[in-house]
C-alpha cells in the first residue's frame, strides 16, 4: 500500500537526522549489499542510502531497483542519497526509526 502524503511529509522529517546505514557503489546490489538491506529494514523501517554512482540516471535506476528488491517504499531521493521505507509488523520499538523519534 503507498504511503500517503502525508506520512511521507513525517518520515522526510523522521530522516532529515538520519545517517546513511547502506552504501550502494559502482557494483550495485550485490548479494552482500541486499543482505545488509534487508536487515537495516527489518531494524529500523526507515533508512537512508547512499549510492555512489556519478550518473543520475543510473542512481535512479538502482534506487527503483533497490526498491523493489527490498520490497520497499522510496520516501524521498536527494542527490546521492534515498530514504526508504518498509513497515515492520513487528517493530523493535528501540531500534525502529519510526517508533524512536514520534512526537
């Protein structure tokens, strides 16, 4: 299910903190890098990643590519870097993004 405008508008502010916990580079989405995804999702719901490619058109197709390998939502993509989310049905309320900076 998309995420709203809204809870867009409340992750891009969750994430304006965040740090980068994935680095993406000239090999793209190894096996190592997807395994490294998926358990930065499973953590923390929302992250941020970096992609170290210098066209922009090959950093937008990994980031969808990302996307759907990790069967993830992009919230937001500036330069080099995406912030992405998938939801936990079963969030560790001290390591979930989401839960850990609620107003």
């Amino acid at each position: 299910m998309p995420l709203t405008t809204e809870q867009k508008k409340k992750y891009r502010a969750i994430g304006h903190h965040l740090k980068p916990v994935l680095i993406v580079a000239e090999n793209g989405l190894s096996e190592g890098v997807l395994g490294e995804l998926e358990r930065a999702l499973s953590d923390h719901e929302l992250i941020k990643v970096q992609f170290r490619l210098p066209e922009r058109d090959d950093r937008r197709a990994l980031m969808a590519e990302l996307c759907q390998a990790g069967r993830c939502e992009l919230v937001q993509a500036i330069g080099k870097v995406a912030l992405v989310y998938r939801r936990n049905a079963k969030p560790n309320k001290q390591l979930s993004n989401v839960h850990r900076h609620q107003a």
